[in-house]
C-alpha cells in the first residue's frame, strides 16, 4: 500500500509548481513549439511519470500501470467514439451526401453564422446530452467542414459552442459522479448547476457568434441567437430543477433547434452572411447551393445522421446500458495498482483507498452504438460489406496518430491522479480563503484541462470542494456544483478534445493553432463562472441560490441557513 502526499516539498507553492510541470510541457509544446501531438502527449507522458517517481515517490510500477491504464481508457471509451465517427463521416462524404446536407442547412438559412449557431450549439448540444465524451465536437467539427467552414473555425468553434451542455452531459454523468463521490443529494447538485449555467446558456451562443464574425456582425443576427439561447435556457433550467441531469441537454436541445428552425422560416438578416472568414476561394457561396434537391435526397442525407442520433441516445440510456453489460462485460483490475493507492485527508475526509478497474463494456460503449449507426448508413447508402471493411480500415490508419496522442492525453490525467499530483493542484488553490468560491471554481475548469471529463474533474476534485466548503461555511452543494459548473468551460482546452476536433476536421498538426484559438475563450467564461459563484456567496440576492441545508429529499423543508456574510467568511478563513 502506497499513500498519496500532496506536498512532497514541504512548500505548497513548490510542489505546485513541480506538479503543473507536465500540464506546461504538453502545452507549450503544442501551443508554444507547434510539436506534433502525439510527440507533443508522449513528452507530457515522460514528465508526468518522472515527477510522480522522483518527486512524489510513487513506485516506478505502480507509476507505469497507471500509464497503462490511462491509456486503456484512452482507447476505450475515448478513441472508439472517435475512430466510429470518423467512420461515419467517411462513408456519408464517399456517396456525397454532405453536398446535399449542405444545400438542406442552407434551407434554413443561407447565412453562415445561423448555419454555425444551428449545428454547433443547437445539434452538438443533443449529443453531449446522448452521449458526451467527445462525440459533439467530432460530429459538429465534422458536419461544419462538410458543409465548407475553414478548419480553425470548424475545430475551434465547436469547442466553443460544446461547453454549456457539458455538465448534463452523457445523460447528467458528470452529475451522478459528482453525488456518488460527494454523498451529496443529485437533484439539489442537478437543480444548483442548472442555477448557475442558464445565465451562460443564454452568454455562449452570442460568444460564440462574436468569436466567429466580431461583435457588430454578431448584433446583426441578434434576434435568432436569442431565440436559440432562450428556448435552450429555460428547459435546462426546468428540467435541471424539477426533473434531474438526465434528460436536460436532450430536451433541451430538440426545443431550441425547433423553435430556431421556426423562427427562421419568418425572420432572416436583411443582408445574409454567405461567405465564410478565412475559407479559400474555392468554396461555394451558399447563395449557389439553396436550389433543392427533392425529398428523397435530402431524407437520404440525413438519414444517417437521423441513426446516428437514435442510436447514441439509445446507447445512452441506464436501462440499455445495465441490459448490454448484462450479455457481457469483463471488469480486469489494474495489476499493481488496484487498491494500492491510498488518498489520505484534507482531500478525503478520511483515508480512502484507490479503485483501478479497467471495464471492457464494448457492447455498451458510446462508440459501439455509433458503429452500428455508421454500419446501418453505410448498407443504407449502398455500401457492400466489403466496401465497409475497405472504408474502415482505411479510417483506422487515418486515425493511428490521434488515437495514440488520446491514449497518451489520458495516460497523463490518470498518472497525476494516481499519484496525488493533480491534488497538490487543488489544494493549493483551495488555501486561498475569502476568495475560494472564486478560485474553487477555477479548479473545476483546472480538473477538466487535465483530464479532458467533467466527469473526470468531479471524482477527482468533488470531495476536496465538499471539505474546503464546510470548512469555510459555504454551501458544500454550491461549491461542488461550481465544479462542475466551472469545469464545462475547460472543456474546449484540453488536449483530448483539441485532438478530436483536429481529427474531425482532418487538420492533423494544427493542435496549436486550436489551442491559442480557444484558449482566451476558455479562462474568460471560466473567470465569469467564477465570479457568478462568487455572487452567489457573498452578494444578495444570488445568496438566496445557495442554501446551507436543502430542502428534505421527502419535500418537507428543513431548517435553511444561507451562506456567511462575507465578513464572516473572511474571519473563518
């Protein structure tokens, strides 16, 4: 048995520094030195599992099977989504049917930015609530490019769009992780994360607009962003509050791509967008492709997305999953890492010790339903299934180097997570007091850079926010809902999704250049979170969002007692 310690130095600040040493290498050899990803993880790989054996002095095995293992869950359920998407895309672009779903979007409106709005923000938010992990940014990078948007914009402006939905992601995962770990009721950690992120559902979809064009072309298309942001907001909040995590993003979204479907057959920009920033000349302007195809064509287009849909969202399910696991499932613990872990306190309130079981659910992974789906499409549009296994293959080769850099991403997060490094992370912003509330909620966006899952950021991170709260006298809910709620906006930093937008949009070696895109856009609307929960400790009447004790799960009301005054925070601290 091997305890974790969180400040090997003896000097928080020290053992902060040394521990960010991997997150500083992977970055700025993408972002700074423009190294090929895969190089780029794998340098980061070494660092991380030098600093765990020199500096924290895990055993050099224990060190490398937590690398294994990383890189297993890198694989799978990570790489399989991607590698089956990327499948899809192949098969629809091989028959042409992306000209057609290009001329079908272009229905709706001729303008770029509410072609943008529609697929990004409005699409991609459905599968995150389906399926998550990936598979928003590779299906909306992918349809983005297909229907002519320069990569950058493509790549950087899905991940953009792909972080309001993040925390009810996957069917609200992140939000039953968050409440197993923490103890804390789900629907008071649901209802309290949907508090806090309406107010940048409604932000996002303008941000991601003034990203794309610039603030006055963003105010000329005004009214259908807010009608998108609206119609996506209030059923997130409904849903979130009297519901659960389950099902928000998914009703969400059908609400808000119907109501901005609507809206547009009887508003449009007085003078459309047709041209796309920064896209060669080569490109057709829209104004060419609105001539339609007949019904057949563009319900053949469509279709295979239309199975793509049904079958994440179907995967997706607790029922389907528990029924497919049922039929088969190989749980394989970690040799030599599986309980030999100890976390210790103040990140645990006592000392706990660590699981490493590697789940082999290829039946009920993401990416196997969306291999059925492409499968389906690919007999639907008239591919042989010699032609499938050709296509196939052809898409695994494609995809060998970002497999392998996901693979290496993963193996990081897992090793400074088995090695306590990540924690030495969080503990350190978590000494910084009256202003917590802030800086907690940057560890959330800092957990979800590292380890590329809100998921991820709340097991890793849930139970330090619980302890930090009431130690402080916060609301525990609050603060670990402000995880998650902080997390979503690292979700377009962190190298796993940078590696899948890359991917998508078959811009391979350009990480850099997405990264130095989004990376303004994520510290931004992470610091605004921040801020919002700020608010919410200290400034009336966001205070009242907040209670120290919830209302009873048998609905009868409980003592309430809000959070501290600010002065008596600060005397706590």
């Amino acid at each position: 048995m091997w305890s974790q310690v969180y400040d090997p130095f003896g000097n928080m600040l020290l053992s902060a520094a040394i521990a960010l040493l991997p997150v500083v290498v992977l970055l700025a050899s993408i972002g700074i030195f423009e190294v090929r990803a895969h190089l780029a993880a794998l340098l980061g790989l070494a660092t991380a599992l030098l600093v765990s054996i020199l500096a924290y002095g895990m055993p050099v095995p224990m060190a490398g099977m937590a690398a294994v293992y990383g890189a297993a869950f890198g694989f799978l359920p990570i790489g399989w989504i991607i590698l089956n998407v990327i499948f899809l895309y192949r098969l629809a672009s091989e028959k042409g049917e992306f000209e057609v779903l290009q001329r079908s979007i272009g229905s709706i409106s001729n303008d770029r930015r509410l072609q943008l709005l529609f697929v990004a923000f409005s699409f991609g938010a459905f599968f995150e609530g389906a399926a998550g992990f990936g598979t928003p940014v590779a299906v909306t990078s992918a349809l983005l490019i297909g229907l002519g948007f320069p990569p950058l914009a493509a790549s950087g402006l899905s991940l953009i769009a792909n972080t309001a939905p993040v925390a009810f992601g996957a069917l609200g995962t992140p939000l039953v992780a968050l409440s197993a770990v923490t103890g804390l009721d789900l629907h008071e950690l649901s209802a309290m994360v949907g508090r806090q992120l309406v107010p940048f559902a409604i932000i996002v979809p303008f941000w991601l607009i003034w990203a794309f064009v610039g603030f006055r072309k963003m105010l000329e298309v005004w009214p259908p962003i807010l009608v998108a942001a609206v119609s996506f907001a209030v059923p997130q909040y409904l849903v979130s509050n009297f519901h659960g995590p389950w099902l928000v993003n998914v009703v969400s979204a059908l609400i808000s791509m119907a109501s901005l479907a609507l809206f547009l057959k009887v508003w449009q920009p007085a003078t459309p967008m047709t041209e796309l920033p920064g896209a060669p000349e080569m490109v057709t302007p829209l104004n060419d492709l609105v001539p339609a195809h007949s019904f057949a064509d563009l319900r053949r287009a469509w279709t295979p997305w239309l199975i793509l849909a049904v079958c994440v969202f179907f995967w997706g399910t607790p029922q389907v999953r528990a029924g497919l696991d049922g039929l088969w499932i190989q749980k394989i613990p970690v040799s030599g890492l599986h309980e030999m872990v100890q976390k210790v306190p103040p990140v645990v309130p006592s000392p706990h010790v660590e699981a490493a079981i590697f789940n082999v659910n290829i039946l009920s992974a993401t990416g196997t339903g969306i291999l059925i789906a492409a499968i389906i499409s690919g007999l639907f549009l008239g591919f042989s299934v010699r032609d499938l296994v050709r296509n196939y293959a052809k898409t695994i080769y494609v995809v060998r180097y970002s497999l392998l850099t996901i693979s290496c991403m993963m193996a990081i997060g897992f090793v400074t997570r088995y090695c306590g490094s990540d924690a030495t992370l969080g503990l350190t912003l978590a000494h910084t007091g009256w202003a917590y509330p802030f800086f907690g909620t940057m560890i959330g966006w800092l957990g979800v850079a590292l380890t590329g899952s809100d998921t991820s950021s709340n097991v890793l991170f849930g139970g330090l926010q619980k302890i930090t709260a009431e130690q402080l006298g916060i609301s525990p809910v609050l603060m670990a809902a402000a995880n998650s709620a902080g997390g979503v906006m690292g979700k377009m930093i962190d190298a796993q999704s940078i590696v899948v937008a890359s991917t998508a949009t078959k811009w391979y070696g350009h990480e850099g250049s997405i990264l130095r895109f989004v990376f303004f856009h994520s510290l931004a609307l992470a610091a605004l979170v921040g801020l919002l929960v700020m608010g919410q400790v200290y400034v009336w009447p966001l205070t009242l969002m907040a209670p120290w004790e919830s209302p009873r799960a048998n609905g009868s009301c409980a003592k309430t007692c809000w959070s501290r005054p600010a002065h008596d925070l600060r005397r706590s601290a």
